[in-house]
C-alpha cells in the first residue's frame, strides 16, 4: 500500500524554523512506522534524521509523535494508523534535529530519584530475599525502558521543565516500594520537593502513551498516597 | 499539539472552568461591595444581571463551569485516594459530564427560559 507521510523537519543550522516535509512510501500494511521512516532515509531521503536501535520496542530510542499522540514507530503497524500520518518529535525537550530531540534533561532527573537499590547491610550469603507479595507491589514499574514517551506527554512538564516527570517517578515507585531498598526516605524529599510528584494533576497521556502498558499515573498516585500517610 | 484522550479534555475543562470561576469572583466581589454606595447603586447594577440576556447566558455558563469544576474534583478526589480508582477514570469523567449537563437542564429553564417566554421572570 501508498503511504502518504508528513514529516517534521528541522536542521538548526540550516532551518530559521521548523517545517513538514510530505513523503510517498511503498509499504506493507504490517509494517511498522519504523519501516516506513527506513525507506523514506533510506530510499528517498537520506538526510531524515531520528533515532533507533533494536526496533523491537526493548531499547526505547524511538519514541516519537505519531498522528498526534507518543508511540514508539517500531510497535506501531501501519494498517493501525492507515494511509496518512504526521510524525513529530516528543514535546517539551530541545529539537536536535529532525525526531531526535535532547535527553540529556531527562536522565538527569531519572538519575536524580537514585534509581537503583541502596541497602547499606552487609549481603547475605546468598541472596536478598523477598516474598511474592512484596515483589508484586512493584511489579508493573520494573518494565520501563526509558523511552520518555510518558514524560513528553505530560502538560505539566510541558509548562513546567522543572518538573521530575512520569518517567523518574515510575523509576523512584520501583525502589520506593522495594522491600528491600532502605533509601526511601532520601528519595521521597526529592520527589515531594514543589516539582516533584504533587505536579501530577492526573491527566492519564502517560498511562496513554507507554508502550510497555505501565500504569504510569497510577504508580505515581501510589507515591502520593505513601508520601502522605507516612506523613501521617 | 498532542491529541489527549478523555484525561486530557477533563483536566483542561478543569483548568478552563476553575479560572472561569475564579474570574466570576473578583467581579462579584465588586458587585458586592458596591452596597458600601448605598442600596440604590446596588440594585442598579445587579438588576443587569436579571435583565441583560447576555448576563443571563454568562450565569448559565457559570453555572455550568462551577458545576462540572465540582463533580470532576469529585473525580479527581476518588483517583487520588481510592486505589482502583484510576482505572474508572474515563468513565467517571462521562459521569461528571453527565451530571453536569442533567443538573444544567433545570438552571436553563429558570435563567434562559424568560428570555425566550417559556418561564416566568
């Protein structure tokens, strides 16, 4: 099938702003969008610019605007969003170029919520146990790849770049409510700070937009309520 | 711009009616305290917003942005503290819609209906 694809495009050293460039594509309906942005680069245009890596929705380097809304191009078919599509970079961080937009201000604040365990015990002769139950809790938030398609969709990160973001909150709910982690309390004053997770005025683009199905507004509400019965 | 789901509409509405609301009070707080004038002033300029149809249309929207502003903070309150609530949003969000719209049937009768002479003043 013809696919007709606009694109936005913008090269800072060349481009005073941004512009939609319209391409045709030959494609198979179960093609992903990722397919379709490899034959416009590779076939057409080779100075499309964006970024991927294993193109099976695991590394999270694809992430993108698709017909309005964040998908990574690699998990979307082309039958889903038909014959027309308009392919933009996330919102809310600087262009690069092209798709590729600046990550650098969003791992820093994942880096910021300490997202990995601290546990200043001597280790056990073998492992760290943990009960099923208390694996659970946790479970959904351990399969984030760091796409930042939930941050880039969130109006309060829009309006306000200061904000930790859904992602970095996901990531603090994965060692919060680890049983195991003993550091909760250094990263609850990260994230009760005036940007961190009281931000959140549950809009659900997050939970909308997260191609691993994490229930991104959800965890972050589970962080609310433990920040503030513990207050209690 | 980014095509949001219900989410999306019901925080912008949100938005939307609490600043509305919000804009409604500093001018009746001038209405109030024209009473400071002396009960003459104060009827005069109330009177506009009985006999000015498009002061009737604007208590109707006022109405409707105080209305949807509470039922959807209701929502909003059951997400935040109700641990399934999250997954009801969408259909809490068409239930505060709903409600809005039903508890709007009667206040246009009462406000709009005298401008068109279907009840009295």
């Amino acid at each position: 099938m013809q696919v007709t694809c606009k694109i936005r495009r913008y090269n800072p050293t060349v481009d005073e702003k941004p512009y939609f460039s319209v391409y045709r594509a030959e494609v198979e309906p179960t093609d992903r969008v990722l397919d379709v942005l490899n034959t416009i680069k590779w076939y057409e245009d080779g100075t499309l610019t964006y970024r991927r890596s294993c193109a099976h929705g695991v590394c999270g380097s694809d992430a993108m605007r698709i017909n309005g809304r964040n998908r990574l191009a690699c998990k979307v078919l082309v039958r889903d969003v038909g014959n027309r599509m308009t392919i933009e970079p996330m919102m809310g961080f600087k262009v690069l170029r092209d798709l590729v937009v600046d990550m650098e201000p969003f791992f820093e604040k994942y880096k910021a919520v300490k997202p990995y365990l601290i546990n200043d015990e001597p280790a056990p002769v073998t492992e760290r146990l943990q009960s099923p139950e208390d694996r659970a809790k946790y479970d959904d938030t351990t399969k984030c790849i760091l796409c930042a398609a939930c941050t880039t969709s969130c109006p309060p990160f829009w309006s306000n770049p200061d904000f930790v973001g859904p992602a970095a909150l996901v990531n603090a709910h994965r060692f919060i409510f680890d049983s195991r982690d003993q550091r909760g309390a250094d990263r609850a004053a990260i994230i009760s700070d005036r940007d961190g997770v009281w931000r959140c005025r549950t809009v659900f683009n997050c939970t909308d937009a997260c191609p691993r199905g994490i229930q991104v507004t959800n965890a972050m509400e589970e962080v609310k309520r433990k920040l503030l019965y513990d207050r209690a | 711009m980014y095509r949001g789901r219900e989410g999306m509409w019901s925080w912008i509405f949100h938005r939307v009616s609490g600043v509305g609301v919000l804009l409604f009070l500093f001018i009746h707080i001038v209405d109030t305290a024209l009473i400071g004038w002396g009960p003459d002033v104060y009827n005069a300029v109330t009177t506009i917003y009985h006999e000015w149809a498009i002061f009737r249309f604007l208590q109707f929207t006022l109405i409707a942005a105080v209305l949807y502003h509470s039922f959807n903070g209701v929502r909003i309150i059951v997400i935040d503290f109700w641990p399934k609530g999250f997954q009801y949003q969408r259909l809490m969000f068409y239930g505060a819609m709903g409600l809005t719209v039903l508890a709007l049937i009667p206040t246009g009768v009462l406000l709009l209906g005298p401008i068109f002479g279907i009840a009295e003043r």
